[in-house]
C-alpha cells in the first residue's frame, strides 16, 4: 500500500516536472525570449530525440543495424503533407497518416530484410531508404526531386513537446514490458531466444514498425514546421546521423540516445556557419567515441529515477 | 542491336570501374570483416591526386595514376592503423560506425581544404578520339578505363594467386588465428590489403576522371556504394565474384539509362542489393555456410 503511495506520488512529481518544464519554454517563446533561431533549435532538437529514440529501439535494443531510418522519416512526412496540404486535412489526421504510412512501409521492408543479420540487414535497409527517396524522386504528384514546398507550417512546441513525451513513453514502457525482454533476448542471443520458444522474426519485425512509426512522426513534424521537404533532406546521410546519435548515446541506452540527439543538435547549431568544419568536428567525434569508447556514453545504462535519488541521497 | 552493343561497350567500361572498386571492398571484408564505407572515399582523393599531378606536375595519364596509387595506398594503411586497428576487437558495428566516421572525415576534409565546387578533369591529359566500329562509336577513354582496369585485375590475380604475400592473405581471410600460429604476421598482411585495395580504388578514382570528365569531394559516396552492391553481388570476400558483380553492376547501369528511366538507375543497383540478398545473400559466387552457436 505504502509502495502504492510512493509510485503515484513519483508520477505526480513527474508530470509536474514535465508541465513546468512544458510552460517555461512556451512562455519564453511567448515573451520572445527564444528567438527563431533557436525557435528551429529546439525543434530539430525535440524531432532528433524522437528518431534517436526510435532507431534505439531497433539498433540498440533489438541489435539489427538499420540504416534506413530516413527513409520512413520521408514516408511520414511525404504522407502527412499529402493529407494536410492537398487534402485539407487538420494536423492531427496527418500525424496519424504520417505515423500509419511510415509503419506500413516498416513492416513492408522488415518482413523480407530482417531474415538478414548484421551486415547483411545494414546494407539492405540503407538500401530500402535510399530507394524511397529514388520513387519519391520520380512521383510528380509530390513534386520530384524539387520536393513538396509551400506546406503550412502547423508544428508548434505543443505538438513536438507531446510527441516526444510521447515517443518516449511508448518506447521505454515496451522496452519494460514482456515485449520488450523478448526484445532484449532477441539482441542478446537470437538463437538462445527462439529456443526459448521466441518468436524471433514477429519481435523484430515489431520493433521495426514502432520504430518506424515514430520515424514518419519525426518526418510528419519535419514536414510541417521548415514548410517544405525534398526527398534529398531523407537520404543515408540523414540516416547515418541519426545512427551516430545512437551509437554516441549508447546503444540501448534511451537516455544516451536523448543526450546524444541534443547534444548532436546543439553541436550543429553552434557550428552551423562552418559546415565544412562542423563535419569534420563530427566525424573526428565519432571516431575517437569508438575508438576510447565504443559502448557509447551511457553504454546500455539509464538514467532513471532511481539514479537521481542515489545521486540525491548521497550514495553510491 | 547496334543499340544494345553500343550499351555494351559503355557499361564494359563503367563495369570496370565498379570492379576495381568493389575489389578493394571485398578484399577487406574477406580479410577483417569490416564494410569499410571510406572505400569510396579514398577513391575520391585518388581522383583529386591524380588531377592535381596532371595540373600542377604535368604528368601524362599513366603516371598520374601510378601517383594516385601510391598515395592512396599509403592514405589506406594509415586509415587502418589509426582508425580500424584500434576497434579490431570491439563490435562491429563500432567499426562500421568508425568507417562511416572515417568517410565523413575524408569527404569534409577535401571540401575544407578544396572547397566543394567540382574540378574539370583537363581534357589535355587524355584528348578523345572516336573509333566507328561496325557502326558502334567506341571511345579511347572507354578503351584505355576496360583496358587498365583488367591489367591491375590480372596484377591483383597474381599476387593473390602467386606470391607470398597473396597467400598470406587468403590465409588470414580464411582464419586469422590459424595463420598467427602458423606465423604469418597478421598485421602487416591486412595493411598489405588496405594498400592493394586503397591502389585499386585510386586507380578506378582516376577512370572516373576521365570517364566523367569532371570530380568533387563528394563523388565518392555514389559509386562507393555501388561497387559495395557490386562486391555483396559477386559474394562479399570472394575475388572473382567483385570482378564479375562490377560488371554486372556497369552493364545493368548502362542498360537501365539506355533503355529506361536514367533517374532509376541508383535505385536499380539497390534493388539489386535487395534481392540478391533475400534470394542468396552470400552472392552468386558465396558458399552458405551454416550458423554454429
């Protein structure tokens, strides 16, 4: 009962955390203490969270190497801005458009690939992600290569405040469900697993359209707030970045992929005026983290509630 | 059927390129099991060292590529002694990550020193003449990209085939542990590698310029990863099978550009990829080998 009592408590200290936290940034963006600059800032910054997060869960807690997460990133947002801008549409059917297609696709792609491991699978999802953005090269109807332009702009901090929360939420509370220990049993020994009676391919293949679904959410608020997408802005190099923030954050580690997204975000907003020089930045980080430590900065360690009372109390 | 061979004849030549590229892709896969994404990369500075010898040394095309051959092959061993020796026994995907770093670096490094406008390959170098064979107009650049691509591949041959070191490395792609007992110096065997692959790279760096006339910093990424389909085709780590999935990949190309929709082509060579990796994932050539546990 006691116990009870605690954990409603905690839920309530959190909620009030994240409404506090919620409020200051939407009262800063009021006054005008957040200019557009960092206006943008924050939200590459709340749409890199939501792909780290999502691609930990394939990459870090399902260990299969995707590197075709751009790619459902473009299918959300090409789907969203067909709903909303040609359709007319409100917002909230193009997120679950965006969410939906992007989850398809996932599921389209996983079923055949992820029969593949390692390698194998790295390379056939770069290659699904760099084939979408080819078809949406050649489909007119959503502009080719030039892209869709001219989308309203309906991403506002509300909305990329709760999809994060959200993203994180749903990802985390499956990782700690008995889904997400089938999960973990899949990266940590896939033959062990389906001995134990796991149905390794379904696991995998859920983990990948969850993923996938909140990479077309990331695209769908992409979409909407720099008010055009090209199928050029989703190609592996986008993909590759949102592996590098895995990989630095720690892989199957949910607050590293947190950290490592706003990290990433802050480095290449500090650095934007030296795009040359920030790519080399970049680069050299991702080397000498593997090299010193490849594990990622949290390895596969949260920081949870627990850890801030430990840390609060004193104790180690 | 004057079409068809004159595609032909073009994808031959581009073929060759893909070749030599995914040779030095499957050559590392097959030695340390690393997709080293910097491959096409260091082909990329092949093709700027070699213009950089036509401009500024003056050198003849031949010469320019010896240069961008040896450099190259230098730049590849000191890639894997600093940034791949390190993670030899971490993850892979660690050293897939270093790799993907590695190509960035590369990549940035050039525009930063380079800037990222592209450079016009000088004709002067390579002047072009036309050759109407049976109809079919053939090229010299086409002629002299087949030409020295299948000489450094029959060099490559022969190394592998006949020489200690050749044997050294097929003894160390086989089992790296069984050949450090038997006293084969493992280290120097996979910089050995990365220099044959990085010269073969650079090599197929300077095709290119002539080929497209044209090079920037980021021209490697393309055709990188085409040879790298080109090399999983064949069956990663088998020699023979880069050559062939090279030419496949050059001819499919041409074929694709020829008689259907140019803008289709990349992701013709991904869906290549795609199903040879569903219908027979260890390549043409790859044998399947059963999982232990």
């Amino acid at each position: 009962m006691h116990e009870k009592k605690k954990t409603w408590l905690t839920f309530i200290f959190e909620v009030i955390v994240l409404a506090v936290l919620f409020t200051i940034v939407q009262y800063a963006m009021t006054v005008g203490l957040i200019n557009q600059s960092y206006q943008i800032n924050i939200t590459s910054m709340c749409i890199n969270i939501i792909l780290a997060v999502s691609l930990n869960l394939i990459n870090g807690f399902t260990g299969q190497l995707s590197l075709g997460h751009a790619g459902f990133m473009a299918v959300g947002a090409y789907a969203s801005v067909i709903m909303t801008n040609n359709l007319g549409m409100p917002f909230i059917v193009g997120i679950l458009v965006g969410c939906l297609a992007a989850g398809i696709a996932g599921f389209l792609i996983g079923v055949p690939t992820l029969r593949l491991k390692g390698d194998y699978l790295a390379i056939a999802t770069l290659g699904f992600g760099e084939i979408i953005r080819v078809v949406l090269q050649n489909i007119d109807y959503v502009g080719g290569p030039a892209g869709m332009v001219g989308i309203t702009r309906l991403t506002s901090w509300p909305w990329l405040y709760a999809a994060t929360i959200v993203t994180i939420l749903v990802i985390v509370n499956l990782i700690n469900s008995s889904y997400g220990r089938a999960i973990i049993s899949v990266r940590e020994d896939e033959i062990a697993s389906e001995l134990m009676g796991i149905n390794t391919t379904s696991y995998k293949v859920l983990a990948f359209v969850v993923g996938a679904m909140f990479a077309g959410l990331a695209g769908v608020l992409y979409a909407h707030f720099f008010y055009i997408i090209k199928p050029e802005t989703f190609g592996f190099l986008k993909s590759f970045d949102i592996v590098v923030m895995v990989v630095l954050g720690g892989l199957g580690s949910t607050t590293g992929a947190v950290i490592a997204a706003i990290f990433i975000t802050f480095l290449t907003f500090a650095l934007q005026k030296y795009a040359a020089v920030r790519m080399i930045i970049y680069s050299l980080i991702l080397i000498i983290v593997m090299i010193y430590r490849p594990q990622g900065l949290m390895g596969s360690k949260e920081l949870t509630r627990k850890t801030f009372a430990r840390i609060w109390s004193g104790k180690k | 059927m004057i079409e068809f061979a004159q595609q032909l004849v073009n994808g031959l030549s581009l073929g060759a390129i893909y070749a030599l590229i995914a040779l030095g892709y499957t050559m590392v896969y097959g030695i340390i099991k690393l997709i080293n994404f910097a491959h096409g990369d260091v082909m990329m500075v092949g093709a700027y060292v070699g213009f950089f010898s036509i401009t500024l040394l003056g050198t003849n095309i031949l010469a320019a590529m010896l240069v961008a051959m040896l450099f190259c092959a230098i730049l590849g061993v000191i890639i894997e002694k600093v940034a791949y020796r390190p993670l030899r026994n971490s993850t892979r995907i660690a050293a897939l990550i270093t790799a993907i770093g590695v190509s960035l670096f590369l990549e940035y490094i050039t525009i930063f020193i380079l800037g990222p406008a592209q450079k016009v390959f000088p004709s002067s170098a390579f002047p072009i003449t036309e050759y109407h064979i049976a109809g079919i107009s053939i090229l010299n650049k086409n002629i002299f990209v087949f030409i020295s691509a299948v000489v450094l591949m029959l060099i490559l041959q022969y190394i592998i085939k006949w020489t200690k070191t050749g044997k050294a490395m097929r003894a160390v792609s086989l089992d790296m542990e069984a050949a450090v007992l038997m006293g084969i110096s493992v280290d120097k065997t996979i910089s050995i590698t990365f220099a044959i692959g990085s010269a073969l790279a650079a090599a197929a760096g300077v095709m290119v310029g002539v080929y497209y006339n044209t090079i920037n910093p980021l021209m490697g990424i393309i055709p990188g990863l085409k040879a790298f389909v080109a090399a999983v085709l064949g069956g990663i780590g088998i020699i023979p099978g880069a050559m062939v999935g090279g030419f496949v990949m050059g001819l499919l190309e041409t074929m694709v550009s020829g008689y259907g929709n140019s803008m289709y082509r990349d992701a013709v060579a991904f869906g290549v990829l795609i199903l040879i990796l569903l219908i027979k994932p260890t390549g043409l050539f790859g044998k399947n080998t059963g999982e232990k546990v």
